[in-house]
C-alpha cells in the first residue's frame, strides 16, 4: 500500500512558508510597528483564557500553547502572575496531554482578588503558586524543590522587565530548562518602543531584550529560535524565545 505522504508536504509548506516570511523584512517591519503601536494602546489587555485576563498577545499565546503541546512538560515554570491567565493557560494544556504536569507561578505580590479567582478555577488542581521575588534565594530554593527529578521542564519570564533582572533571572532559571525545551523571555518589545512610553523603570536599553543578548554571549547552550518570531510576525517576546540546544 502506497503511503500517504500528504502530512509531510504540508508541514514542508508551513517550513517553507515561515522562512519566506522570515525573510521579508517589510513584513517583518509591518509586524513590529503594529506591535509596538498596539502594546501603547493597551492592546495586550483585551484578552482572556477560560475566563482569566492573560496580558499576552495572542499571536505568543499560540506559540506558548504550541510548545507547551510539543515538549509536554512536567513543569512549567513562569515568573509573573498578574490575573493569572498564563497559569491558567498552561494548566489547561497540560490537563488536555492528560498527564501529571504542573505549573508554579511566581510573583512578588499576588493580589487577593486575583489570588481568589486564580484558586477557585478549575484549572487550579495543576497550579502552585509562590509569593515572593523570584530571584530570592528562599524562594528559588523552593523552586528547586518543586523541580527536582523533573524530566521536561519549560520556563516563562514575564515579571519585572529591567536588565538586570531579567539577567538574573536567566541566569538562575536557566539550568532548569532541559535539552529541546525553552525559556521564553517576554517582552523584548520595549527595545523598540518610543523612548518614556513605558512609565516604568524599564526602557530602551534596559529591558530583556539587552538581557538577553548579554546572556547569550556566555551561554552557547541556548539560542534564538528565530522560526517562532518569523512565523508569529506580531510578538512581546522579541529575541525572547530561547531554545536549549544541548
């Protein structure tokens, strides 16, 4: 019997597609000045997963979803809760692979009310959460503990967005993601906005994009799955999803 091999022209296609798409750097350009224009509108905030706020754009909730489907991680880990719908988010792909994944969630300050919402979800059965800084020693020794023997691990970075931090947190996070597996660093994107939109301590030159350029420098271990931000064309995560190569 002949075998069909109409599955492998497609995802051809899709490869060929994408590195197409890669290379067209008006299209590129395109995407980013929506980016850029759509996070100073708040653009970010107008969505949801299974009823929780989830500061994504949906074009990186697709890639998260994509890989979390792909890696079927034990644990997920993801530094910044806000209303908790990238935990919950996550969690629920987890609970679609039907295994024993978790997630833990980590913030500096976990509102009551989004504390509340977050724990009475269904989702939450596959959730832990740790209030603290995530680059505190005690919390990143219960970090560890919840990561022991963990074959498959996968990391989101998406707290406090200075340099220094997110170096930091690279560095400290780093070692838990496996071969083949990534840690996605969020929004890069500031790099490219005007220069005080933010109104944070965060800006251009210091944000995770100049994080994780530095951090590249001294660990060949990773490096920029260029194929995600060609194919997404529209990302926060600019330069930030990192792959583990060995």
């Amino acid at each position: 019997m002949k075998k069909d091999n109409s599955i492998d022209k497609f995802k051809k296609e899709v490869d060929w597609n994408i590195e197409r798409i890669g290379k067209n750097k008006k299209l590129q350009t395109l995407g980013r000045n929506f980016a850029v224009q759509a996070a100073l509108n708040k653009y970010l905030y107008n969505f949801t997963w299974l009823g929780r706020p989830i500061l994504q754009y949906p074009q990186d909730m697709y890639a998260m979803q994509e890989l979390i489907w792909r890696i079927k991680p034990d644990l997920v880990i993801e530094t910044g809760i806000a209303h908790g719908g990238s935990l919950i988010l996550s969690a629920s792909i987890l609970e679609l692979i039907n295994g024993k994944g978790r997630v833990l969630g980590i913030d500096i300050n976990i509102r009551k009310h989004n504390r509340k919402e977050i724990e009475k979800h269904r989702m939450f059965k596959r959730i832990s959460m740790i209030e603290g800084s995530s680059t505190d020693s005690i919390v990143l020794a219960r970090v560890k503990k919840t990561a022991k023997g963990k074959k498959r691990v996968l990391v989101f970075l998406d707290s406090n967005h200075t340099k220094d931090h997110v170096f930091r947190e690279l560095e400290l996070y780093s070692p838990f993601v496996t071969r083949g597996s990534y840690i996605v660093v969020f929004d890069g994107l500031v790099e490219y906005m005007p220069i005080g939109s933010n109104k944070r301590p965060w800006d251009k030159g210091n944000n995770p994009l100049t994080a994780v350029k530095t951090f590249l420098k001294s660990h060949k271990d990773f490096k920029v799955d260029k194929k995600i931000e060609s194919k997404l064309l529209i990302t926060a995560a600019t330069g930030g999803y990192l792959k583990r190569i060995y």
